[in-house]
C-alpha cells in the first residue's frame, strides 16, 4: 500500500508554500490545493493521512469543506488541522471541532508545534488504517474458517451416516460366522473372530458418536424451557441398564429449576456425563449427584462422582475431541464430552471440570440460560 500524502488547503499560494516546508521533514508526500473545491477533487483520487485546513477561502471556506469531507464513507476518518487567521476566540474553534476537526490553530503558527502534531495525527491515522485492514482480513478469514468447518461438518455428518450401514452389515456376517462355526472354532480362530467383531463394534460406536458431534453442529431447534428435573430423570432411565449394572446410586438434590434450551439437547449432556460417573468409576461403588443453582440469568448444574477422578493437567483437554486420560481401561471414542461441550455453547453457556475434594472424582458443571425471570 502506497504511504498516504498531506494534503495543505489554502487560496494563498506563500501560505501553501510555508506550510509545505515546514512539514517537509516528516518526509511524506505533499499535495496542495488551492481551494475546497480542488481539494475535494484530490480526496477522490489520493490516499490522504492528514489534511491541513485554511478557514478562510473563496468559494467553500474550510468549515463547508471539512462537512463535505466528513460526509464522504471514504474520506470521513482522515484527521483535519485547522489553520486560520480569525484567531483562537472559543466560538471559532467549536466551529472548526463541530465541522469535524481533529485540532484548531491560529496563525501565525508554530513550526514545531504544527510539525509535531501533525506527525501524530499521521501516525495514529495510519495505526488506525492498519487496525481497519486488519479486522476486515480477520472477518474475512473467519467467515472462511466458518464455511470451512460448515462443510467438514456436513461430510462428517453424510460419512458417517453413510458408514454406519455397510458396518453394522460386517458386525452382523461376524455375529452369523462365529454362530455357525460354534464349537468348530479354536483357540487363535475364535481369539481372531472375536477381537473383529469387537473392532466392528468399536468402530460403530467411533462412527454413531462422530454423527451426534456433527449433529450437534448443525443448526438447533428453538431453545424452550425445560424442566431440569424431568430431563435428569430422563437421563438416569436411559442409563438405566449402568446403574444396576454398577449399583450405583443417583441423586437429585432438587428442585433444580428451569433452563432454555432444546430439551434434546439437556437429555443428551446430562446422559453423557452421567454415563461418564458411571463408566470412569473407582473400587467402590459410584455415587452420583445432581445439583443446580440460579446466578443471575443463567443456571449452574453440577454433577458430581466418586470415581477415579481425572489428572489436574487432564481438566480442560478432556473436552476436546478423540480425547481421553492416558492408559485408561475403560472403553469410549473421547467423543462425549465434546458432544456436551458444543451442546452447551450452542445453548449460550459453558462447561468445565473440577477435581473433587479429597482427591476423588470430579464435578463436571455447566450453565444454560435461566427460564422465566
């Protein structure tokens, strides 16, 4: 990008000549004009940073000029120096900052002074021009990275979907294989028929998990109230078949209120994170409990376990996706709490993880917006 010029305005051609000279140091490219008129011609054409203003001049006088210069979307933000001989009475000079001036000085003028200041208004008119390019790279680059991540989502959403059906056939052939063969298969036969399926059905729960996450990208159904105690109570029947497993033992501390948001959506976070209590569990049998706290506009709610806890450098990267704790035995795709989290966010919250106190389990808390007053 060129470097933008000084544009001096002024009908005295020694004026014009005086000015230029002393702000010839700043090293800039100077352009004069003789006239508001003729300097709103230049304005059309030249990249300016600081514009030096006579008050009074034939035709459009520099209060008229500097109106039309503030009209104009492309020339508005140029910084305008006032130089005039009606003196520095008040009246002038709310004039001249109403007319859109960035500074008012009376001739005679210091060179100094006004070498200097235009020197800063340049210079902070340029940081400014580079912050204006800047945020418009960075929106555009946003929006590009909004589109990019529109269609990953979009291809993990159809390959997935497309994925699920020829995998479910292959689980479906193992199953019928190890049924008709039964006692036929021995030793490292059965091990490798059984270590197929099983890597069958993990890659079906990898891909079914892959398509909630892509789902849960895609634009949400209207947010309404929902009945957080209800939805906890739908959570705890669909892992229902863990809790018996586990003898596990769930516990509502409510009433917990009501949020906004798609009831889907609670069902699933709260599914997710009480099927993690029950999964990561510790020696003793898990106990898990659910609690809730209006601040304000949003709702906290907690969920709490006694399980095997997860590392303090371990908080935060859990949430993201394909991640787990190193060396963990329990089975999973690293995919659920990044369901929940993008969930959450969708809903306007947020959701983090603490340690408990003594070192044993976590508190797994998220906000959603408060329904009703």
């Amino acid at each position: 990008m060129r470097e933008p010029a000084l544009l001096l305005v002024d009908d005295t051609p020694q004026n014009l000549v005086a000015v230029e000279a002393v702000l010839a140091p700043l090293g800039h490219r100077i352009v004069l004009a003789r006239s508001g008129e003729e300097a709103l011609r230049h304005l059309l054409t030249d990249d300016i940073g600081v514009i030096v203003l006579d008050v009074q001049m034939p035709g459009i006088d520099g209060f008229e000029t500097a109106r039309h210069i503030r009209d104009r979307d492309r020339t508005r933000d140029i910084p305008i120096v006032f130089l005039t001989a009606m003196g520095g009475a008040t009246e002038h000079r709310l004039r001249g900052y109403d007319a859109g001036a960035v500074d008012y000085l009376a001739k005679p003028v210091d060179a100094d002074i006004l070498r200097a200041k235009v020197g800063v208004f340049l210079r902070l008119h340029l940081a400014a021009t580079e912050l204006r390019e800047q945020s418009a790279l960075l929106e555009l680059r946003t929006a590009e990275l909004e589109r990019s991540n529109a269609d990953l989502e979009q291809f993990s959403y159809v390959a997935s979907h497309d994925l699920q059906e020829p995998l479910r056939a292959i689980a479906g052939y193992l199953e019928l294989l190890a049924d008709q063969l039964g006692d036929r298969l021995e030793g490292e036969e059965r091990t490798w028929l059984d270590r197929a399926a099983e890597s069958a059905h993990r890659m079906y729960a990898m891909i079914a998990d892959l398509l909630t996450y892509a789902r849960a990208g895609v634009d949400a159904e209207e947010p309404v109230a929902v009945d957080l105690d209800e939805s906890v109570q739908r959570a705890v029947e669909a892992v229902d078949a863990s809790v018996r497993e586990s003898g596990a033992t769930v516990r509502c501390n409510g009433p917990l209120g009501a949020v906004r948001a798609v009831p889907l959506d609670v069902d699933r976070v709260l599914q997710n994170l009480l099927a993690n209590a029950l999964k990561y569990r510790g020696d003793a049998p898990p106990v898990v409990s659910v609690a809730a706290r209006r601040d304000g506009k949003h709702v906290t709610v907690s969920i709490c376990d006694n399980g095997r806890g997860v590392p303090a450098e371990d908080l935060e990267r859990v949430f993201g996706r394909f991640e787990r704790v190193d060396g963990e035995p329990y089975p999973g795709t690293g995919l659920g709490l990044a369901v929940c989290r993008r969930l959450v966010m969708r809903a306007g919250g947020h959701i983090w993880m603490d340690r408990n106190d003594p070192d044993e389990g976590v508190t797994v808390h998220f906000t959603l917006p408060a329904a009703g007053r």
